[in-house]
C-alpha cells in the first residue's frame, strides 16, 4: 500500500466518523467579564438623595427629600416606602414625579403628631429612566424629625375698647411660639 493510499484511507474514515457523529463545534460559551462599580456619596452621585433633620408644626406639609438627577437624561421619581418612628407619622406624600435632566425635584409630606415628639423617618425612592433603574434605599439616610402639636386656642376672648366687641387675632411671637391675642 503506498503512502498515498494510507493517507487517503485514513481521511475517508475520518469523514465517515465526521458524518455519523456530526460536526465538531458549539452552540455556547461562558466567560466571564469583570465589572467595576464605584460608590460615592450622594453629592457626587447621578443621582443625589439629600434630606435633613426637620422641626415641623403637626398638620403641616412639608418638603421630606430633594432628589437631584446629574445624568443626561430625565428620570421618574416615586416613593417606594416610608418608615418613620413612634408618635410621628408622615401621610399625603407626593413625590416630584418626573425630574429633567440636571435638574432637582422634591418629595413633600404631611406630619402629624398628638404630643412634642422627635422620631427618625426614612423614605425610600425608586429612580427610572432611559438606562437607569435605581432604588435610593432610605434607611440608610434616615433623618430626624421634630413635631409640635398644633397650638391650641386658649378660648380667651376681651372685648375691643372701641366697640366693646369680642375680636381674636392670631399671633406668632418671635421665638416662634404661637398664641391667640385680643
């Protein structure tokens, strides 16, 4: 058998091997790739979460949370949860909805209390837009908020010396105290 009859022998049979079991190759491939993220607070970040200790009058609404968007693109804003400690509750809560690029937006809420009470609250918001979906988790940046109690009338009425009526007017003094004066 010459040399050339071996090699020819030897690749038919490869070809008939090839034919019943099919052809040699793949359908996937697993690699893996690292990713690198960086955590920066929020005066740094795309998207910046700033709330602060508060001292509110209860039934007032007041600003809770500034969401500012640093990315190129607008973004939706909503509430996702609110925690907020014994004897101090936050209702109403509107969110600033959508937020344009570059620009701040602010989540508002009613407090109310029955007594003088400080408690911790946390709001937690979900961010969204066009390659961005985020949650700003609030237990991480919990504040403290201060609530008064609505000032009572102390049902104190004098008659006006002019025309010998009974008037009340309200008052705010300058250390802030409010009270109904004649």
């Amino acid at each position: 058998m010459t040399r050339l009859k071996a090699v020819s022998i030897v690749l038919a049979l490869a070809a008939a091997t090839a034919l019943v079991y099919g052809t040699v190759g793949y359908s996937s491939v697993s690699a893996e790739r690292g990713v690198e993220v960086s955590v920066v607070g929020d005066e740094q970040a795309l998207v910046g979460y700033h709330a602060a200790d508060r001292t509110v009058t209860a039934g007032t609404t007041t600003r809770l949370v500034t969401v500012t968007d640093r990315t190129p693109v607008p973004v939706t804003v909503e509430v996702v949860r609110i925690e907020h400690g014994p004897g101090v509750e936050v209702t109403s809560v509107s969110g600033p909805g959508s937020v344009g690029a570059g620009k701040r937006g602010v989540v508002f809420g009613q407090v109310t209390c029955a007594n003088e009470t400080t408690a911790d609250v946390s709001i937690t918001v979900a961010v969204h837009g066009e390659g961005i979906d985020a949650t700003l988790d609030g237990e991480a940046r919990t504040f403290e908020v201060r609530c008064l109690p609505t000032p009572a009338d102390d049902g104190v009425e004098e008659p006006d010396e002019e025309t010998n009526e009974s008037t009340t007017s309200d008052e705010t003094t300058t250390d802030g105290e409010h009270r109904v004066v004649a």
